[in-house]
C-alpha cells in the first residue's frame, strides 16, 4: 500500500504499551493543533507533520516511536519520511484517532 513495509500497531496493543511502566517509546501526533487540541492518545506531544523535517533531529533513533493523526494515512507518511532518515522503530497507530476511539479508548487532553 505505501511501498516501504510501515509497522502499525493497532488501538489496543498500544493501550498495553501504554500501561506498561518499562515500555519506552515517544508517541508523537502529527496533525495540526486545532485537531490535536479537541483530543489524543495518551503519552502524546504535538509535532504537525509539516514541521517533522526541520524537527526531526529532535528525535532519537533508538527510540521507539508511535505516529499518530486522525486516520493513519499522515501519521504513515510521516513513518515513511522517517524510515528513509534511518529511523527503524518506528510504528504507525492503525485507524488513527478514528480507530483508537472507535476501540473505546478515550481522548485525552494535551499535557
């Protein structure tokens, strides 16, 4: 579907990831603010995808990173760009914000 193979992680396997005090991993939502203001997924921090490029040096490769936005499609590109700077753990929340509340998870507010 997006060429290079993208790693998702679907609603309720990161709610477990989400629970378990030892698992790291940064959870970034890439939509734009107005979006991400209304609500998110636990663990989340703002970076809209047009930012990620100049950002992007902000992030560590040996992070594990979850993308996040409304439906999965930015938060996959934004898992292709970052698969081409050489990022590896990298995985795409399926369904977006669409499919995390359609599991029965709540949103949550920034914090």
């Amino acid at each position: 579907m997006f060429g290079r193979s993208i790693k998702e992680v679907d609603a309720s396997e990161f709610a477990r990831w989400v629970n378990e005090a030892d698992h790291e991993m940064r959870v970034i939502d890439v939509r734009q603010m107005e979006e991400i203001v209304a609500g998110t997924v636990p663990r989340a921090e703002a970076l809209p995808l047009h930012t990620l490029p100049v950002k992007v040096h902000d992030l560590s490769k040996e992070e594990k990173l979850v993308m996040v936005c409304r439906s999965g499609a930015r938060s996959a590109q934004a898992c292709m760009f970052l698969q081409q700077q050489g990022f590896s753990n990298v995985y795409n929340l399926r369904g977006g914000m669409m499919g995390w509340m359609q599991s029965g998870f709540p949103a949550y507010r920034l914090a």
